[in-house]
C-alpha cells in the first residue's frame, strides 16, 4: 500500500486538503511524516512547475498519485452533464490539460465534483448521456496519453448521481470507458452505501484509489465510521494501491496529517 495525502495552494475548515502553500514544501513535510505521494487539487493545472514536481519525486523518492479537478466546478462553474454544448467543449478541454500535465508527473487525474447535478425538471437519463459522451472523450484520450483517470462515487448532497461504486462501476461498463478507475471515498461511502464495504466489493476490477475520510470528515478514528470494516473490506477485496486521506484540516493540517499517517501505519503496515 501507498500512503497519500491530500494539499492545495490554500486550505480552509470546510475544504478536505489537509497541507498548503508550496507544493513542493507540502511534499517535504508529508515525506517527514511517513506519506508517499500527495494529490494536488489545483483549478489552474497549467500553472504547475512540472519540472520542479518532478525533481521533488525524484529528490524525496515520492510520486503524486492523481490531480484533483473539483476546483474547477467552483471556479468556473462546468461540469459534465451541462445541457450547453459550448461548456461542454469547454470543460472536455480542460480535463484533456490535466491529463497532459499527469502525463508529464505520472499522476492520475481525479473526476469527482465535477460531475455536477442533474438541473431541476431536466431529463435524468438525457443528463447522464451527456456525461457518458464527454467521459468517452476524456477516456480515449486518456488512453492515449497512457493516463488513468479516477471517477470517484460521492454523496448525493454534492452530486446528484454515480453516488455509489455500483453506479461508477456500472456507468464505465456501460460506457465502456477505458482507462478509467473507480474512486471510493469512505466520508461518501458513510452517506450512501448499504454497507461499509459493499461500494468496495462493486468497484470490483476498475478500483483504483481510495479516500479516507471520517463521517465528520475529520481525519480517521476522529468520528464514528467503522474504519475496521472499511479497512478489512480493502484487505478481502485485494486492492495494493493508494490510500490517500481527503480530510478538513482539522483541528489543523498538520495534526490531522500526523493522526492520519499513524492510523494507516497501525491499519496496513
Ligand atoms: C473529492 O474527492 C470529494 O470527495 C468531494 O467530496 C469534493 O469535496
Ligand atoms: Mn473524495
């Protein structure tokens, strides 16, 4: 197993990045604490100094496991489903940017937010057709570049559908999306499995990276989520990759880094 952790140029009480600022001095401190990656969440995936990520790797013996694109719905407002043709372009291009970049760090690129919500009285089915359309786009062209792109199963207070590892993986079969991996997030899993490790069990062969978060998505153990469930169910199921913490930087980032880091040292080490 691989340990990560989430950072972003700022971070804030309501945000689950837990280190900021320079994201080379994020990788530093994450590597003093025992992580082995990091994932980025930037909007702006071009302003990356992908030579000096690369160097740090290198340097401290790390990779980035995957580029969050979720800050891109807060900023400019796109998503998948959009109705508009023109925002759709858009936001298709600007994935295809952070899987160029990814390609360049040997990261993933993460596609959770981004989905967005089915708009009221708006045709459900029609809505995740346009969504199979441009993740068919994305995913050739991922495929292309050699890149894996996570599609990540979150709660239906944030995105309206894939809410559940048998949505995510249902949807890249039925699309069939190559080169795309399912993402389960224990804060969504928590909301919207019938079980602690049934959206596991469902990702079935296309999981491929893991969110821990705590109910209260505060670091884990801090609240009332059966992490040893979660955890046995990651053990029954085989996965051998990337867990990675997304928490709120609670009580502050360095703390909840230090709790997160010595709970998957006790769970998988
Ligand atoms: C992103 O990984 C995620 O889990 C969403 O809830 C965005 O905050
Ligand atoms: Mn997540």
């Amino acid at each position: 197993m691989k340990f990560c952790l989430a950072v972003g140029k700022t971070t804030s009480p309501t945000t689950p990045l837990l280190l900021e600022g320079d994201f080379v001095e994020s990788m530093r401190r994450a590597r003093a604490m025992g992580y082995d990656a990091v994932e980025i969440h930037t909007p702006e995936p071009d302003q990356l100094d992908v030579e000096r990520l690369r160097r740090a790797c290198d340097e401290l013996g790390m990779f980035i496991a995957t580029l969050g694109t979720g800050m891109i719905y807060g900023k400019y407002g796109l998503y998948l489903m959009d109705p508009d043709e023109e925002r759709q372009a858009r936001i298709v291009a600007m994935v295809k940017r952070y899987i160029d970049i990814a390609q360049t760090i040997g990261s993933k690129v993460t596609i959770g937010s981004i989905k967005g919500n089915v708009p009221k009285g708006a045709d459900r089915a029609a809505c995740l057709e346009i969504m199979g359309k441009c993740m068919r786009e994305i995913s050739a062209y991922a495929v292309e570049k050699g890149v894996y792109v996570l599609l990540e199963a979150t709660n239906h207070f944030e995105n309206n559908v894939l809410n559940t590892g048998r949505d995510v993986h249902d949807f890249i079969e039925r699309y069939a999306l190559k080169n795309v991996q399912v993402l389960i997030d224990s804060f969504h899993v928590n909301i919207e499995e019938r079980s602690v490790a049934g959206g596991l069990r469902d990702a079935g062969e296309y999981l491929g990276h893991i969110h821990f978060g705590d109910n209260i998505r505060w670091y884990p153990g801090a609240g009332a989520f059966d992490f040893d469930a979660f955890c046995q169910g990651i053990r029954d199921v085989g996965y051998d990759g990337v867990l990675s913490v997304e928490v709120f930087p609670l009580p502050d980032g360095e703390t909840a880094a230090r709790r997160s880091i010595e709970f998957f040292q006790k769970h998988f080490n």
